[in-house]
C-alpha cells in the first residue's frame, strides 16, 4: 500500500499528520519571527552543547551563589525579554530554552531558594528532597534526555535505581504480600507480570495493549494544548477531534473502571494502579490514560540526579545567566500588570515594604491556575472564582501533600537500603480506603493504617551521596491527606502554629513510620532526625495552593475535550 493509500484508509493517522504538521510549522514562524517585527530567534537546539560531566560540587557556599542569589532591583537585567514567575521545573526549563534561543530572562522565585519541588533542605547535617524521587524516560537516546543534557550542556547526570524499580507491599503489618515492577523493554515488563500472575495471562495482555493505546492519547491531548487556542476549538468543534479519539473508548474512562473490565482479581487491580499517587487522584476519579502514561514513562526504568534534586536548578540557572539572564529568590510577585487591552507588560515584586515594577514584553507563570489568577490584576480580569472553579466542572484543587522526613544513622550497606521504591497499601481497596480515610475528622485520623504510603530511601540511589554525607543516610515518606484537617492553623506563623498543629502532624508522620517499619524493621533503632511538612508547608515554601502536591486534581472531567 502507498503511503497516501495507508492515509486515506486511516482517518486517525492522517488527522495526527495533518496535526502534526501544523504544529511544525506553527514552531517553525515562532523561531522566524513571523508572527512579530523583533528578530529572528536562533535555533536553541542547533549545536550540541553537551560536554563531560564534571564532579559533584560539595562547597554549599559555591551551590547558594547559583541557587540563591536574593532579588535586589539592581540585579534585574535590563531589556528584558521575558519575565518567569516561579522557578519549579518548567519555570527553569522554559528559561533556559528561551535563553538558548538568545532571549533575556528573569525568573523570580518567592522562596529563599530555586527549584521549586525540586529543592533540597539541609537539617542537621541530613539533606532532604521534597519532590524529586525517581523519573521515567532518562535513558541515553531518550528525548527527555536529549532536552535536558543539552538544557544543562550534559551536567545534570541521571543515575538508574534497582531493576525492579519499585515494590507494591498490599495486606496488613505481618501479612503483606510483595510484588516486583521489573523494567526493561515490553515484553520483560509483561513477563514479570506474569510470572507473578500466572492465572491472569488473559488480563495482563488486555492492560498490556490498552497500555501501548494509553500512550498515543496522552500525546494527541498535549498537541490540542500546544495548538493555539481557537484551532483546537476548531478541531473540538467540527468533531474531527473524534477522529483521533474514538479508536480510544478507555480514554473516557476512570482507571477504575477499565480494570473491573479487565479482572476480579483485586491485587491485580493493585499493581495495575498503585502508582497513583504520583499525581494524586484515586483510581475511582483519574482518568485511565494518566496512569497508562506513567506505567509507560516508568517501564523503561526509573533514574535519580546524582547529588539530589537541586542540581537540576544548580545547572539550569548557569544556561539563563549565560544569555543576560537571571534567576532570582525572595523575590514575591504580587501582580502581573496588565495594559488596557488585557496583555501582560510586567510584574510588581514585593521587596520589604515597597513594591518593585518590572517591565517585560511577556510575561510567563509558573505558579500554577490558582496562583496565576490570583495574580492577574483585579480591575480588568474576573475574580478567581469566575476563572475557574465555579464554571468548569473537573477543574478543582488537588489533594493535600505529606512528607516524613528521616535521618538514620549508617550507610546504605549498614542498613541493607534498597535503590528503588516501595509502595505500601493496607488491603487491596485503593479507592475505598482512599476515600475512607480523607473523609475522616481530625479527631479520627489515626483510626487505622494511612491508605497509602510511599517510601524512597534517596541516599542509596545518589552514588555521590557518601563523600558528601559519610556514615549517614535519609528516608523520605510520602502520603495524601486532607487540607481540611489542618486549615484552621492557615493563618498562623510558619513554626509557631501551635501544640495543636503540631500533635496532628506529629500523629500523622508516627503512624506512616509505624508503616515503614513493618517492611524496614532493621531501621527502628537507627532514627537521628524526624520530622514532617503538611500541607501548610506545602503552602508556605511553594505557595501549593491548599498545600496540593500535584496542582489541580488530575480527574478524568478535567481531560475532557472542553477543557483542552
């Protein structure tokens, strides 16, 4: 068959190309210079710039000159391009891709440090992650890999955890029943499945190819979101979207409800969604394709920046600065200024008691829906409530987040610490428990175990770990929980909030230890530091709105074609 022959006979594949293609050249003017009178921008991409990694950089007094440089108005470039509210991930990386096209940029952080989630906290003489603990889709030849070495000039090295990349524990302390997730190509990953399921064959095939389907719907969804606007609307509108989505029915549905089409078997049901909780809707609410997205992105393998999470900032902000740009910290922004026709010309900056105007020709928000609308000037923009919230059903604040952090005492060797993670259930009711648990009071929060734990041993996938923290190690716990549990403690200051706030939280992190032991037991009597961030924490260092862990709530309503 001809090529054109193979189009005209799948109506799926010509509307992805036709898509495609657009999309190409859309990129294509952008970079030109088409769409405006200011210059062409160069290619970001067009010479590689990676060279040998160098060695972890120990000297903290080297690494805060990089991540915390304090906003003064004399440190703002002049002439700026663009201006970048919020250093997380994506603030940092537009910021170097924009910089790598010749563009100025500022970002302005809000915290005493960049990153975002993906900073390191130093207490005690352990270092702490509080968002990075594994990613997908870094091995060499990947494109993650390819953006993010030539974003760093190779500097940002990408260690790989155990094969089997994490442990799904389900049953009650003393019964819990163990399964492996094994990396590697299709096939290894559907055989290790089976070898543990020996009578869901049948099962494991069906969820294997919705898996292979889930992965080609997440990529038409994100280019309906890098289209402009009105030509997704077109697309939506005259229904040769449909064209695209409906060889794809499970796209429509929870990930509850394609698995209870798959099998009875509830474990099964488990180890097909445990991993939900790394975006943080329940299996009951989350559309199916987000956790075929994240099987795939992990199926591969799972990898750690070598020397923590904060590296990622320490070698994006030397890409922006090498164009004129900067990356600045303490640095609130409390407005996006807008002209009278509603476009974006700066923002104001809250320093001490005065406020500071930087202008920009575009400005650009990485804090998040809630934040930005927050931000956006009163006089000529709706209130937040009539943006989002009310209006759009789907588009709502996620869950809470809950972090433990402990130190122990030894090394990954002395304390036999695996280089994966694990994921530990009570039973095999995800959703059930889930909701069980949230919609709890205060007062009954530690009536039975958390309903999900996530447990990350951070200095055992860092081979730079041990010259920089001899004889030491750290565990990181992660759970969802209910802002409502500690709203009442929202305006109070940051560790003065009270022996109120203080016992629940100190409840909550004793019950998720309590947890972790009944799988670690050797680390019961190796503790040095303890202690845990709420959701309020969540909202004080990151500006989480509601101390959400992952942004607005990953349901399966806010995927719908309206909402793209």
């Amino acid at each position: 068959m001809s090529y054109i022959g193979l189009l005209v006979g799948s109506p799926s594949l010509l509307s992805v190309v036709i898509i495609s293609l657009i999309f190409i050249v859309g990129l294509g003017l952008f970079f030109s210079g088409k769409f405006g009178s200011k210059p062409p921008s160069r290619n970001p991409f067009a010479e590689d710039c990676v060279r040998p990694p160098q060695p972890v950089v120990i000297d903290q007094h080297v690494r805060d000159k990089v991540i915390k440089q304090g906003f003064t108005s004399n440190k703002v470039p002049e002439n700026l391009d663009a201006v970048i509210v919020g250093s997380g991930i994506g603030g940092l990386a537009m910021g170097a891709i924009m910089a790598k096209a010749g563009k100025k940029v500022l970002v302005l952080e809000q915290h005493d440090q960049s990153g975002g989630c993906c900073h390191s906290f130093i207490e005690k003489g352990f270092e702490f992650d509080v968002g990075i603990h594994y990613c997908g889709e870094l091995g060499e030849g990947t494109l993650t890999r390819v953006l993010i070495d030539q974003l760093t000039d190779g500097q940002l090295v990408w260690e790989k955890v155990d094969e089997i990349y994490d442990i799904v524990a389900i049953g009650e302390a003393g019964k819990k029943k163990y399964y492996e997730m094994k990396c590697g190509p299709r096939q290894v990953f559907r055989d290790n499945l089976v070898r543990q399921f020996p009578d869901d064959v049948k099962a494991i095939d069906k969820f294997m190819a919705l898996l292979k389907k889930g992965k080609g719907q997440f990529s038409r969804s994100i280019i309906l979101k890098v289209l402009p606007k009105w030509l997704s609307q077109v697309l939506v509108s005259t229904g040769i979207i449909h064209l695209i989505t409906r060889q794809f029915v499970e796209a429509k549905k929870s990930l509850d409800e394609v698995l209870e089409d798959l099998t009875d078997n509830k474990d099964l049901r488990t180890v097909f969604s445990y991993c939900f909780g790394d975006f943080g809707t329940p299996p009951d609410k989350c559309p199916f394709f987000m956790q075929a997205s994240l099987m795939n992105h992990f199926m591969w393998g799972g990898y750690y920046p070598r020397g923590g999470a904060s590296e990622i900032a320490f070698h994006l902000i030397p890409t922006i600065e090498k164009a004129g740009g900067k990356c600045l910290v303490r640095a609130p922004v409390t407005e996006i200024v807008l002209n009278k026709d509603g476009a974006a010309t700066g923002v104001v900056v809250r320093k001490g008691s005065n406020d500071v105007t930087i202008n920009a020709p575009m400005v650009i928000s990485d804090a998040g829906v809630y934040n930005t609308a927050k931000l956006l000037s009163p006089n000529v923009t709706p209130s937040v409530s009539q943006v989002i919230g009310k209006r759009e059903e789907g588009l709502q604040n996620g869950y809470g987040g809950f972090s433990l952090f402990v130190g122990l005492k030894g090394t990954t060797e002395e304390l036999n610490l695996p280089r994966r993670q694990c994921w530990s259930f009570p039973n095999n009711e995800l959703s059930k428990s889930f909701w069980k648990y949230l919609n709890r009071s205060v007062a009954e929060v530690l009536e039975g175990d958390v309903p999900l734990v996530f447990i990350s041993f951070p200095s055992a996938k860092d081979s730079s770990w041990d010259q920089r923290y001899p004889g030491k190690s750290v565990c990181t716990v992660v759970t969802l929980v209910n802002w409502d549990w500690f709203q009442e403690w929202e305006e109070e200051r940051v560790m003065h909030r009270g022996d109120g706030y203080v016992s629940v939280k100190d409840a909550i992190a004793k019950k998720m230890w309590e947890q972790v032991l009944h799988i670690y037991p050797q680390l019961a009597d190796k503790v040095e530091y303890f202690d845990s961030g709420s959701p309020l924490t969540n909202s004080y260092y990151i500006r989480a709105d509601k101390g959400e862990m992952y942004g607005l709530d990953h349901n399966k309503e806010r995927f719908s074609q309206r909402h793209r």
